[in-house]
C-alpha cells in the first residue's frame, strides 16, 4: 500500500486515485487512474480525446514534464482536397464565447500517449490496472458532475446534440439534458481494448482506424498518419525558486507554464502575510504585464522556445522595466515517499461528436481561437498552444507540492495566486487555494477589465493541491469552486 495525497476533479475519479495506492502503485500511477476516470465522466470538459502535460517530480532525482499535447493534423493532405467541415456556435458560456465545432475541429490527441510515457518511466502497476476504475466507471454510468453539467446546459444542444450518438447519450427523451446515469455505447469495450493493448491503442490499430474514418467520413482532418506519427515529448521544467521552494511547471509549447513562470518572479516574494490593497494591486501589474506580453508577443512568435527564454531572462534581469512597460480537468497526488505528480488534459470545448463504434467524445481544439492565434505559423505536425500550467515543487526542507488547475486562460493566474498566498502569503494550502481571485481579462486590450471575485466562482478556476509535509503528513485540497475531491490515503 502507498500513502499518499489527491485531488481529484470528481468522487470517482479519487476514488481510483485510492484503488491503486491500496494495491502499492506510485503517485504517477494513482494520478493517471484518476485522470482516465476523468475522461470518461468529466463530458464536455475531458475525453479521451484529449491532449495534456504531466509534471512529475520523483521521489529522488529532478523534476520533468511530459508533454502530451495536441499537434496540428493535416500530414499527407492534399491541397485541392475540400475545406474541413466546421461551424461556429456562440454560447453564453463564460459570459460569451465562440466555439467552432464539427468533424474539422478535431485535433491530435496525445493524453494517453504522454501517460504511457510517465507509466514507463514512474509507473510500478500494470497498465491494464491503471484503466480498470475507468472501464468499471463507463460500464455502470455515470451521472454527470457539476462541473460538467454547468457547462452543458449552455451547450448540450448546439455543440453536443448535432450527433446521433451524442445527442442520444446526454438527452431524455424530450431533448433535455439528462438527469439518469450516463451509458455511452462502445466506451467499456474501448477502455478494456486500451487496457490490453497499451497506450498507443489510440495511435495505431483498429482504434485509431475507427476514429480516422469517421472523422474522414465527415470532413475532418485528422488522418493516420498524424496519429502515427504522434509522440509524447519528455522536457526539462521551467524551474523558478519561490523563498525555500524549487517550484517546476510546463515549458513551450505551453505558454502557461511560461505565463506562471514569469508572474512568480514579478511577484517579489508577495504577499508577505494576508492579502491587502497593496498585493492585489501588485498582482494585477503582475498579470497586465506578463498577460500583454504573452498576447503580443509569445502567442504569434515563430520560435516559442526562444522567445519565452528571452522574456524570462528580461524578467530576471529588470523586475520594473517589464512591470511598466479554457475547459481541463487536473489531478494533483503526492505520495509519502516524496514524489508529486500533476496532469492537466483538455478537450477543449468538445467537437460535439462521437467516433462511431468507439464512444469517444472528439475534441475541438483547432476550434479554440486562443488556441491557435492569427499570425502564428503552425504546420501539420506542430503542437498547438496550450494554457496549462501543471506545476510540482520541492521545499529545502523535502516537502513536496503538486498543484494546477482547470479554466482556459485563467488557469495560470489561478495556479500564481494559490502558490503566492501558500509559498510566501503566510497562508496554509486550504486557505491559500480558497482564496479571493483576480484576473485580467483580454491584457493589453481596449476592452480589458480587472475582474475581481466576490463571491466563489468556477469562472476563476479549480486548483487541486497536494502536499507531503518534510514529516510525512499529507494533505490534500480541492478548489471550494468546484465539485473536486480532496482525499488522504494511508
């Protein structure tokens, strides 16, 4: 058995997180059960049609990052083959977006490839019983979260009813979103194929074979040789010092690791006890500063790497001259033997289809304009922009961090305020995560506003946190604003 911390987004999906500790499995482990229970009850938010990053700091040796996200398909496309088939939807979702759906919106997926990769290298269970919760949890049904059904109630009709499947999987029989447990046809037998066959199953075989011809069917751009030629990319953190903490998050291709990065240098150690006037102000210079940046420069640079190296080394060099110039699911586990694991994975807003005869919800992530920004050269095989910030740490005195969050563009300002307030705010990491939010929304914009949370509000993120104590204590801690659970192992 492995004593250990997790936040999870749903009752279920930390329920798996405990099933494989009982059975001796490691953090990485716990955490990946967790986030394929995920994607098969968190609808609309996460499928296994999905792209993520995993932060894993072992129990010994330094701290990588896998990244599992989406590439841009289109390898092998003829020029003068016909347009993708995709159309916009507007919804009232987060006080009113645009989302561009259909069979041409579907990106290549890399969750359960980058997964595979941190199984291999920190994984100590099988992988058929990584998937075992999931398959348990799609062959009874499910009823939908909160976090989940909030979001379908603006959408489960016009991005998640166009398909048969689909819409015959999340309505009753008058068209409303449904109140019974959730069965999707074909999604057991898929998890049970994954299980035998390993996580590759989603890039080559009969399943990936499933998904390309239908999506080619109608009119989608994914192909078979975009899944093949997918892999998971293992990289060094962007690593910065907080006080006694080495705080490890995702580099490019995530602008988010870069965006958490970069504010908790600005932030000067701040806040130094409880929030006041003078650190809230702070933080929305901090957030002004870094999030104009990241829109002007960052999201339409050639070479993302390059260029985020060079805004961190002008944050290091000069504090004052930079400061006067989307839908995700996350699991945080740490264990007592001192690792942490952290996984963001995203689908986006969600395609609105299922692949026939596999029970996948597809993703919609070329669909995402913050995604895919105009100017930003992107070819086939490219990876896509990514918000998530998945972040682990290590104190001087052994402790040992995994935090991120859910929320779109507000991840990486939720992820920097729950770490400010626990790593130098004076506060603990309950307090710390419940904390009042700010955001700057649309910096460096003439319409940009400074909103400010009054009351809880899933709009401002779902940080989940976990903590092993340098006396072995865990601790674990779920975002107030939404429906996760925190739950300790031992």
């Amino acid at each position: 058995m492995t004593r250990l911390a997790v936040a999870a987004p749903s009752r279920a999906a930390a329920d798996a997180a405990g099933d494989v500790a009982r059975a001796g499995g490691s953090a990485v482990d716990a955490a990946i059960a967790a986030a394929l229970v995920a994607m098969v009850n968190e609808v609309g938010l996460v499928s296994l049609s999905s792209g993520g990053f995993v932060a894993v700091q072992p129990a010994s040796g330094p701290a990588y990052t896998v990244d599992g996200w989406m590439d841009r398909p289109g390898r092998g496309r003829d020029e003068g083959a016909p347009p993708a088939r995709t159309w916009d939807v507007t919804t009232e979702y987060g006080g009113g977006v645009t989302i561009t759906i259909g069979p041409g919106s579907v990106a290549t997926h890399g969750s359960l490839a980058a997964f595979g990769e941190a199984h291999a290298r920190d994984g100590r269970l099988p992988w058929r019983e990584l998937l075992a919760p999931a398959v348990d949890v799609a062959r009874g049904g499910f009823a939908l979260g909160s976090a989940s059904r909030f979001y379908l109630r603006y959408v489960h009709e016009t991005v998640f009813g166009w398909d048969d499947v689909s819409r015959a999987a999340l309505h009753d029989a008058e068209g409303r979103l449904t109140e019974d447990r959730v069965v999707v046809p074909d999604l057991a037998a898929t998890l049970e194929h994954i299980a035998a066959e390993g996580p590759r199953a989603l890039h080559r075989g009969d399943l990936a074979e499933l998904v390309v011809g239908d999506l080619q069917a109608r009119g989608g751009l994914l192909s078979a040789a975009d899944l093949a030629a997918y892999e998971p990319v293992v990289r060094a953190p962007l690593t910065t010092r907080v006080g006694p903490w080495s705080l490890a998050t995702t580099p490019p291709p995530s602008v988010g690791g870069v965006v958490v990065a970069s504010m908790l240098r600005l932030l000067d150690d701040h806040p130094r006890a409880r929030w006041d006037a003078d650190d809230v102000a702070h933080l929305v210079r901090v957030q002004r500063a870094v999030l104009g940046h990241r829109r002007e420069e960052l999201e339409v640079a050639g070479d993302l790497d390059e260029a985020s190296r060079a805004w961190l080394d002008r944050v290091d060099a000069d504090h004052r001259a930079v400061l006067e110039s989307g839908s995700t699911a996350q699991v945080s586990v740490t264990d007592a033997d001192g690792a942490a694991c952290s996984i963001t994975v995203s689908s986006g807003y969600g395609a609105g289809m299922v692949a026939a005869g596999t029970g996948i919800w597809l993703n919609n992530c070329l669909g995402e304009q913050e995604l895919n920004p105009p100017g930003r050269p992107s070819a086939p095989g490219s990876r896509l922009l990514s918000n998530m910030a998945p972040t682990v740490g290590r104190h001087a005195d052994g402790a040992t961090l995994a935090i991120g969050s859910p929320g779109a563009d507000r991840i990486t300002t939720a992820v920097v305020s729950a770490l400010a307030g626990f790593v130098s705010g004076g506060l603990d990491l309950a307090s710390a995560v419940a904390h009042r939010r700010v955001h700057v929304h649309r910096a460096g914009l003439p319409d940009e506003d400074v909103r400010v949370e009054d009351e809880p509000s899933m709009y401002f993120g779902g940080v989940g946190a976990a903590l092993t104590g340098a006396d072995g204590h865990l601790e674990a801690v779920a975002d107030p604003r939404r429906a996760g659970v925190a739950e300790v192992v031992s």
